[in-house]
C-alpha cells in the first residue's frame, strides 16, 4: 500500500457528527470528484473530494457515500458504492478498491457496487423526507466545468421534485473546522514529514540551482516517507 493507513475509527467518529446535525428522516449523499480529460485518452492527476475523504477515507473516483441515519432498515444507515473493478481496469487504470478494501479502509460494512447505486437510492427516497447534497461554497470558488456533485443535484432535482433539499457544505465547514485527537496526531505526522523534506532541501540551495529541482527533493521525501503528496503545490 502507497500510503499510511488511517485509523477506520476516525471516519466512523466523523461520520457520527454529521449525522447529529441532520433534519430527521434525512438522507445524505456526497459524490467523489471526477478524473478530468486531459488529450486523447490521457487524464488529469485525481484528486478526492475533501468532504467525501474526510467522512470514509476513500480516495478513488466514481464513489458514492450515503448517509441515512433514520432509515427503516439497518443496512440502509450508512453505505458506500465504489466503481466495480476487473481484470481489465487493474491492466489499464491499476488497482482500484475491493468491497472487503473499501470495508476496512471506511469502516463501513455495507459496500456496493456503483451500477447499484439507482435502484437502492430510488428506495431510500421512497421513505425519506430530507436530501442533503453537497456543494462547493467556498467564497473564491469559480468552477465553470459542471462537477460531479452539479450534475447529481441537477438529476435529483429533476427525480424527486418534492423532497426537501438542504445544503450540507455549511455543515461540513463548521465540522472540519474542529479537529479530533486522531486528526490532530495526522497533522502533526504531516508535519513531521514536511520537516524532513525541508531538512532534505535546505543544504542543497544555493546560487545556480533550479527551484524544479528542489521540488523534485522535496517530492522525493513526501513520497519515500508515503505521503498523500503536496498540501498545496510548491511551485
């Protein structure tokens, strides 16, 4: 494995808040962010929607997390739908998460495949009153591709008409505004991490040499030590 595993526990934990900030009877759902095109057949470096990660640890496209904490049945309170992989997709796309994987990593026992995900959310709106979808309302957010989550809420709209509709980005900000004991042993991992790159480079400046080169040093430390990457690009 790549990276650090995370604690299931926190996901659990973070999964828990959200839900003591739900109307009743609500059902929510948040979308991964999509790979984008780049040329041909090529695409751009993913990156995971930070609200879906934070709540299961899951960093893989065409994911789906539903949250329904009052629903009539026990297997319809928390679910994950993950993109079914084969033989194929492991040769041309790598490795993409197993059910059992995707059950250790998010701590969540009900895993689907995606190609499920219509039938048994068109159950869950039989029964709830409350939708919360996800979007991003950060105040310098300018996005003129329309994202995963857009085209989700376009669709459920259009579906289901007469459910009431509640934002979950405020929810979310003021969750991950707060950190958690096992959030806070991350960060200081991340920084522990960060200073040893820095450690790594700071020898190595002088006159003459690139700043491409100091950033593949400091890639290097991020990835020898299995980091997740750059918080921010350094360039």
């Amino acid at each position: 494995m790549r990276y650090r595993n995370i604690d299931p526990a926190l996901f659990i934990q973070n999964r828990e808040k959200l839900t003591q900030h739900l109307q009743p009877n609500a059902v929510a759902v948040l979308q991964a962010n999509d790979i984008l095109p780049r040329n041909a057949d090529g695409t751009m470096p993913f990156r995971q929607n930070s609200d879906l990660f934070y709540l299961s640890g899951i960093d893989q496209e065409e994911t789906i997390l539903v949250l329904y904490p009052d629903a009539p049945r026990a297997s319809w309170k928390v679910m994950l739908f993950i993109k079914e992989t084969s033989d194929h997709i492991r040769i041309w796309e790598g490795p993409k998460y197993t059910q059992e994987e995707a059950h250790n990593i998010a701590g969540i026992a009900q895993v689907h495949w995606l190609r499920e995900f219509p039938n048994i959310f068109h159950a869950l709106m039989g029964h709830a009153d409350y939708i919360y979808l996800n979007t991003n309302e950060h105040t310098r957010a300018h996005t003129e591709v329309p994202t995963r989550e857009t085209r989700f809420i376009t669709w459920c709209q259009q579906k289901y008409p007469l459910h009431k509709y509640e934002r979950l980005a405020p929810i979310m900000h003021h969750l991950r505004a707060v950190k958690s004991a096992l959030e806070l042993e991350l960060l200081r991992e991340a920084c522990r991490i960060t200073e040893k790159g820095f450690r790594r480079i700071l020898p190595l400046i002088r006159p003459g040499i690139m700043e491409y080169e100091i950033e593949a040093e400091l890639a290097y430390t991020f990835l020898k030590h299995r980091s997740r990457g750059f918080a921010t690009n350094p360039l």
